[in-house]
C-alpha cells in the first residue's frame, strides 16, 4: 500500500472515540488529583502542531537541530550496524527527519518499507507528501494507532528498526518507561531487529530551560493550547491567559517540567467530563516533563529491557544522543 491522498489508504486500528475516549479519561485522572497534571499529548491540535514547529526553529530550541545534526554525520554508520527491510517509526509526524534516516538504510542493504506511526491522520497523510516523490521504489504504509498501547498491531515480520525520535521517550516516568522498552523488545520478537532511540543529554539548566521558555513566548503559547484542547473539546471554560507558563528543571529527577500556573483563584468547569475543578491563585497544573539522559543511563536502561547497545552518537555539542540497540 502507498500513501495517497485518500485517507482509506491509512490502516486504522484506533475506534473510532479513541481520542475523545482517552482525552477523558486523562482529564478526570490529572485534574481530580493533586498536583494536579495533564499528559503533553494533548497539545498537539493543529494550533498546538503549528506552535511546536515554531518552536523547533527558535534559536534556544536546540533538540532539533542537534538530532539532525547527529543523522546527517551519522546515518550511514547506523545503517550499515543495522540493516533492516523496514524501518518503523513511532510517533513520526511529518516525517521531516526520515529522509536521512530512509536514504542511509536503502544505500546499506535491504530496506523496502516504511511504517509511519502516528494518531493523526494529517501527520500520516503530511509524510506520504514528505516521502513518496523522494522514496518512489520504497513501500509506504500508515499506521493510525497509539504507541503506547498498541505495540502489537506493527508488523512482526522480517528484519526491523523501529525509530523513536525527537526526544520523546523523556516524556515517559522511568517505571513507564521501562514498560514501552520491553514493549518494543517484545514486538521485534524472535527474529530480532533494532531499537533506533534520540535522548536528550543532561546539561546545564543555562541552557535547558531557555529551550522550554523561550524569550519570544512561543513555548508559552504552546503550553496553555492544552487548555484550549479542553475549552474546545469538553466545553471547559478555562480562562486561558490567566495561566502563568513555567519551567522548571528538577536536578534530582533530571527533567525539565513544564506547568501552567494560575494567576488567581478559578473555578473551572468542564462539562464534558462532569468535573469542576478549583485552582488556587499560584497553584501549578504539570503539562510535562521531559526527562534528560546520560549516555550510560540509556544503555542501562536498553539493556534492561532485552538490547545490546550496538552503537552511541552525539552531536558536536554532546547535546543530543542517538543510540543503536539491537534486539537479544
């Protein structure tokens, strides 16, 4: 199956109230507790989508740049550790990184299918138009269905390197962290394949909080466009410029967490789930955390969960890992 335009070409496995279902569900967990949190999957509307393309291109935002950076050196000594026939790509978006990544694996053996894996219909369809005119002989098929709960609907056939980019297994506890490592080890299975994973380093907080609060408020913008989630899709009334933004890096956890901080006291309906939520002036709703990692740490980690670490690499700058592991 290729990418086309039509959206019948996307193989669904999510029902059809998978996202509204579990936006929910969420909601009555993270905001009937206290501290009271939401997960970060839910800024991404498509204001969210196009405020964190923004972002990618501010000049405090270096996680992008720097993961480029490490394919565009890097590519091809990952390939040639790891040749697979299909490459699959959890949480792919655009795909704007994949090109690298696609052209590398072809030149080294036997690469015939991508595998795009995203939620959103748009990312899927915004990949078949990044890829198909570039990779005309590569098959590509889309895959609507959440990584974190459905591991098991990717094809389990054939030599494999399932890619997770961007950073974003720092959005994961450790606990469910180590349970999406073992997830994945679980879906290469016996035949074996690789794990292709990006970490952000520890570093100085001079430079990771600037990163997540920017100077041109971009950031900010994004972070309480989950509030603009819930005013539009629960009906919620959330006054959403009264929510101060803040970073904070937590040096014990090493992660950055991102809150929303009310700036007065509020009562915050949302119909949609039957809730009434109260915010004391000050009190901090957490949006995300995004956990950094030391090369060791991550190998560590890998291991734990059933890989051998077949290769690490940095950025210039060792702001940015890539790390190879292969199934064992």
């Amino acid at each position: 199956m290729s990418l086309s335009a039509d959206r019948s070409d996307i193989v669904h496995h999510l029902p059809p109230d998978h996202l509204e279902r579990t936006l929910r569900a969420d909601v009555c967990a993270g905001l009937g507790t206290s501290p009271k949190t939401l997960p970060p999957k839910w800024f991404y509307d498509k204001l969210g989508s196009a405020l964190f393309e923004r972002i990618t291109d501010l000049p405090e935002y270096y996680p992008t740049r720097a993961e480029r950076e490490v394919l565009e050196l890097f590519a091809a000594e990952m390939a040639a550790a790891s040749p697979a026939e299909t490459l699959i790509e959890l949480g792919s978006g655009s795909s704007r990184k994949t090109p690298l990544l696609l052209d590398a694996l072809r030149k080294a053996g036997p690469l015939r299918r991508y595998v795009a894996v995203d939620v959103s219909d748009s990312a899927l369809l915004d990949a078949r138009n990044e890829l198909a005119p570039a990779f005309p002989d590569l098959r590509l098929e889309a895959v609507a269905a959440d990584f974190e709960t459905q591991l098991h609907v990717l094809p389990h056939n054939g030599r494999r390197m399932v890619a997770f980019l961007g950073g974003t297994i720092g959005n994961f506890e450790p606990a469910a962290r180590a349970r999406f490592l073992v997830g994945i080890r679980e879906l290469l299975g016996e035949e074996g394949g690789s794990l292709l994973l990006g970490t952000d380093l520890v570093k100085s907080p001079h430079i990771l909080v600037p990163a997540y609060a920017d100077a041109e408020g971009v950031t900010a913008e994004f972070n309480r466009n989950v509030l603009r989630v819930l005013n539009a899709q629960l009906g919620a009334d959330f006054e959403v410029m009264a929510f101060d933004h803040v970073a904070v890096w937590m040096p014990e956890e090493e992660w950055i967490e991102m809150r929303l901080r009310a700036t007065k006291p509020m009562l915050v309906r949302l119909p949609g789930v039957g809730l009434e939520v109260r915010f004391d002036e000050g009190e901090e709703l957490r949006t995300e955390i995004s956990a950094k990692f030391r090369l060791e740490g991550v190998a560590r980690e890998l291991e734990s969960a059933g890989f051998s670490i077949a290769g690490q690499w940095t950025d210039s700058q060792n702001r940015y890992a890539m790390t190879l592991a292969e199934a064992v």
